[in-house]
C-alpha cells in the first residue's frame, strides 16, 4: 500500500511540475507579433457599384475577400 502511494505522489509530482513552469517560447521557435494596427482609409465598389469607404463602416465588422476578385 506504501509503495502504491509513493508511487502515485511520484507520478503526479513529475506531471504537474513541469504543468506549472512558463512556456519556453525561443526553444519552440514562436516569434511574437505586433499589435494590430487600424487599416489606412480606402474606397471599394459594392455589389450595387457604388463606393463603400471603410470610415462609413467604422464600428461594424467588415469582412473582405481579395481572392478570385477582377
């Protein structure tokens, strides 16, 4: 039964310790980014061929698709 408990404390003190420690980051070799930044002032044509500006969607969530585009 001792042996049983023994083993069990050694068991979760080698899993949870390490649980514990930060984050190596430079050993996984992850750069941190910089923070956003707002997007310059820019003008688009909608699906009804009028120009959008993005400083009238200021506050809305705006997702734009570049790819396949003309």
């Amino acid at each position: 039964m001792r042996l049983l408990v023994g083993l069990t404390a050694a068991v979760m003190m080698t899993v949870a310790v390490p649980a514990l420690a930060a984050p190596d980051f430079a050993s996984l070799q992850i750069q941190q980014y910089d923070p956003p930044r707002p997007a310059p002032a820019f003008s688009l044509p909608d699906l009804k061929g009028r120009n959008a500006t993005l400083a009238e969607l200021r506050g809305k969530v705006v997702m734009l698709f570049f790819w396949a585009t003309w």
